[in-house]
C-alpha cells in the first residue's frame, strides 16, 4: 500500500545519528541500521517491512502504543522489540539508547514461511511485542549487524543465510500465520524431475530461493515444495543444502582448489560458513576430510 513507509523514511519520523547502515551493500530483502536517538515521543507510521529492534546501549523506562494499547517496559543490553509491519505506532522513551534496526520484507517472511510449511502462506503477523529475552533472535541480529559494519566477503549471501534462520525462529515462537489452502497434486515428472536437478547443480553457487526454482518449471512455489517433496522424500531447501555439501566434498577430494573458493563455488557464504555445515553433515572440518581424501 502506498502509505507504508520504507525504512530509509524511518528518521523522517524518528531522527537519530546513524552509526552504521547496510545501504549500499547489495542485500536483498533484508536491511540494517543502528541509531543513536536522544529521548523522543514520536508516532511512527505503518512500516512496508518487519522491524526488530535491539537495544546496545543506554537504559530507558519505554511506552509503546500498538493497537490502542500501551504498553510499558524498561529497556537496555541483551533486550529486544518486534514490530509486525503495516502497524502505525507511538514510541515514548526519556534516556539516550542505541539500538539496532532489522528490517525483513514481508515478500521474504512469507517465502521463508511457505518453505517451512510447503505451502502458499497468504499472511504472516509478528506478535507485538515491547520487550524479549531471546539469545537466539539478539545473537543474529548481532551477526547481521557486524556484517553492515565489517562488509566482509560474500556479505549479501552471509546475511540471506542468518536471516532465513531467523525467520524460522520467529515464524516458531512469534508469528500468527494464515494459509491458503493447497492442494497435494503427487510428484514430478521423470523430466520435470530430470530439470531441477540439472537446475540446482547449474545454480548452486547463486542464491537458491524457492521461488527460482519452481519459476524453472513454471509451478507456483506452493506446489512445486510439494511435488518436490513427493518426488524426492525432502524439501528443496534440504535437497540444495545436501548437493551443496556433495560437491563439496568431490571438490576437496578431487581439487587443490583452496578451501574459500570451494566454499564460494558451492553456494556458501564464506570458508567459515562451509566448515559449520561441513562439521554438521561429517563430524569434520574440510581442512581434516581434504587431509583424509587425498
């Protein structure tokens, strides 16, 4: 809707000293800002994209209206705040914080949302909510920060990694979801199946999203994660993240090729990004399967 503010029209509304930003860095669907503000009484208006919202410095008593209701909570290190989108509010706070904002489309959520539950999501509302604890959700808002600050290697995908990750933990523990009704429309065909894979391997170092894969064959995305799951017992996002780590390990096996460039070849965000997942899937770090291979 037209009157949604974006998030590059949030100081507009809410003026504060930018400490650091994502602009710039090529992110797709996901955005990062810290602030510095003073004290303020402000009304921001409804946003296009979902805000968390998480306090690095400063302690202050905070009143937040959403809703018709207020709520009033104290805020500082290791709290946080969510805000659903296309939700106009009233913010109230006396003392001086610095906090970081993520912003996740709504265009991301519901993709993400769709892929967990292999169906078309029509909706997806976040709990309001003034005031968490959750290591979880802080601890990747940390990482999404640190990457807009250090603008490191494969950032653009790093960052579409620990979003997605996050979202799922939202979409577990905040989130009200609707869906479409889908229907179960059996398997792919030999050759639509023959397709994707050919597909997948060709785009594995690209950003594979859902939505790519089924545009390939021409399926909305709710039905190809069904299909594809009847054809080949897992979700797309499983199956991509299981050829990832097979060529991988041909690579390591077969290749002097250094480890960074494996990573960036296969579709992981960085060296450390592959050895997490490699650690995961074989108990091992590449450097040790590369000694053990060859």
């Amino acid at each position: 809707m037209s009157e949604f503010i974006n998030y590059q029209q949030l100081p507009d509304w809410v003026p504060g000293r930018v400490l650091s930003a994502s602009d710039g860095l090529g992110w797709k669907n996901v955005a990062c800002r810290s602030y510095h503000y003073d004290g303020q009484d402000v009304i921001v208006p409804a946003m296009k994209d979902f805000l968390l919202v998480g306090y690095r410095g400063g302690v202050t008593p905070m009143q937040r209206r959403y809703d018709g209701r207020w709520t009033h909570e104290t805020l500082g290190p290791g709290a946080a705040s969510l805000l659903s989108r296309a939700q106009r509010v009233n913010w109230t706070w006396k003392e001086p914080v610095d906090v970081t904002h993520v912003y996740l489309s709504g265009a991301l959520v519901a993709q993400v949302a769709s892929e967990v539950l292999d169906c078309a999501v029509s909706e997806v509302a976040l709990a309001d909510v003034l005031r968490t604890e959750d290591p979880i959700m802080t601890q990747a808002m940390e990482q999404i920060a640190r990457e807009a600050e250090t603008k490191g290697l494969g950032g653009a995908l790093y960052v579409d990694s620990v979003a997605r990750a996050l979202i799922v933990h939202l979409l577990r523990r905040y989130a009200d979801i609707r869906m479409r009704v889908c229907r179960a429309d059996g398997a792919l065909s030999p050759a639509q199946q023959r397709r994707i894979v050919e597909f997948i391997d060709t785009h594995l170092a690209s950003s594979l999203d859902l939505k790519m894969m089924a545009d390939s064959l021409g399926l909305s995305p709710c039905l190809f994660a069904r299909k594809f799951r009847s054809s080949f017992g897992r979700p797309p996002y499983a199956f991509v993240t299981a050829r990832r780590m097979e060529r991988a390990q041909r690579l390591l096996a077969e290749t002097d090729a250094p480890i960074k460039t494996v990573a960036l070849d296969c579709g992981f965000s960085d060296q450390a990004h592959l050895t997490r997942m490699f650690r995961v899937a074989t108990g091992k770090t590449p450097a040790v399967f590369r000694r053990q291979a060859q």
